[in-house]
C-alpha cells in the first residue's frame, strides 16, 4: 500500500529541512563551492549576522536512516553568533512517541489523547492544583527532563550564557510544547512550583525556517 497524503507531506517537508542543513553544511566545510549556488543560499555568517548575542538558533532535522552509520539517529545543528555545532539525538520514529507523550501531558484539551486516563484533558487543563484538571494526573516532570535530554541537552555547550533560544522544528517535532522542558532531573519532592523549568532561564521562540532570519521581521511563533 503506498503512503497517505499525510506521510506524503510529511516526507516531503523532512526533506526540504534536510537539504537546509546540507546547505548550510556545505557553507561551512566548502564555502568557494557554496558560491556557485549563487545568493540564494545563505551562508552561516549571514546567519550570524541576524543572531543577538545572547540568541541561539537550533535546527533538528529527524531520521530513521542510519546512512550507513549502522545505528539510525536524528540530527541537531545549532548556531550563535561565534559558533557553530552539530549533535545527534534520537531516531525520528522515537522522537514523535515522545513529542506525543509530552503534548498529552500538558495538552488542554487534544482528542489524539483521549486514550489517556484523563481523556483528551491533560495536566495543566484548568480545574485543579498540582494536579491538573479534576481526573487528570500530575504533570510528568520526569518525561519533560527525559525530552530535555533528548531534545536540548545534546547542545548544551552552545546553550551555555544564551537567554534567547530560536528552534526550528521539523515536521515530527512541531508539536512538542518545547516550553515544558525540564533540565534537571526531578525528584520525589519537586513540585511544579520547583521544577528546574528551562523557561525559567531561556526566553523560546519557534520559527518556521532559519530562512525566516533574514526577513526584516522575523515571525517567531
């Protein structure tokens, strides 16, 4: 059976964000052959040039190809004003279980999660204290340090003394609430009130394209 129109979609944007990493690749490694792709490639010191010093900007482009590697693992590539790198992270298939387990955490109301014991009402739905919404169960602290580590924790390194993080997500990942991530590992006693909240220190913004960079008014979601 061939794929629906959804996977269709969604292989196709994967691909597109794919080759924006390539390109920015290839600025870095071969920037004289960059050149011959003329000036709609933009090169990483344009990039730059867009970045606030306290900004950092990360790109994930997700994958269940091992490209011969011999174990399949998705890609993170992040970008200041004075640096660049790249990181591994899970498989995309892996990513989107979790990206799905944390939006049903924190979700209002979301009917793909009516599965879950509280129904299509997560954790912070309206109704309760700690816990939520009458019904639902207490937030998952541990699964939003445990997306940290997956998502963010790889490029720890370029986050370090940045306070504005831009993320661009690929098609698996739009849907995790990136704002509900938490860096250290909770314990028995953490409450929302004194989990380790990555907002607590970063301000997020979610962007289409690092594309969008160059626009004079960058739309950050």
């Amino acid at each position: 059976a061939g794929q629906d129109h959804a996977e269709v979609s969604q292989d196709l944007a994967a691909g597109i964000q794919t080759h924006d990493v390539l390109k920015v690749q290839i600025a870095i490694e071969f920037p004289e052959y960059d050149q011959l792709f003329g000036p709609s490639t933009i090169s990483p010191t344009a990039i730059a040039s867009q970045l606030a010093p306290d900004e950092v900007l990360l790109l994930f482009v997700t994958s269940d190809d091992d490209n011969g590697r011999g174990v399949a693992s998705s890609t993170i590539m992040g970008q200041t004003r004075e640096t660049i790198m790249s990181g591994g992270t899970l498989t995309r298939t892996e990513l989107e279980a979790l990206a799905t387990r944390l939006r049903c955490q924190a979700a209002l109301t979301d009917p793909n999660c009516a599965s879950r014991v509280a129904g299509t009402r997560g954790s912070f739905a309206l109704g309760g204290a700690e816990g939520g919404a009458r019904g639902a169960p207490p937030f998952d602290l541990a699964l939003a340090h445990q997306a940290y580590q997956a998502l963010l924790a790889p490029m720890e390194p370029i986050l370090k003394g940045k306070s504005r993080l831009i993320i661009v997500p690929d098609p698996s990942l739009v849907s995790v609430p990136f704002h509900t991530l938490v860096r250290s590992a909770p314990t028995p006693e953490t409450t929302l009130r004194t989990a380790d909240w990555l907002i607590r220190d970063v301000t997020l913004f979610v962007a289409v394209s690092y594309t969008y960079l160059t626009l004079p008014t960058t739309p950050y979601v």
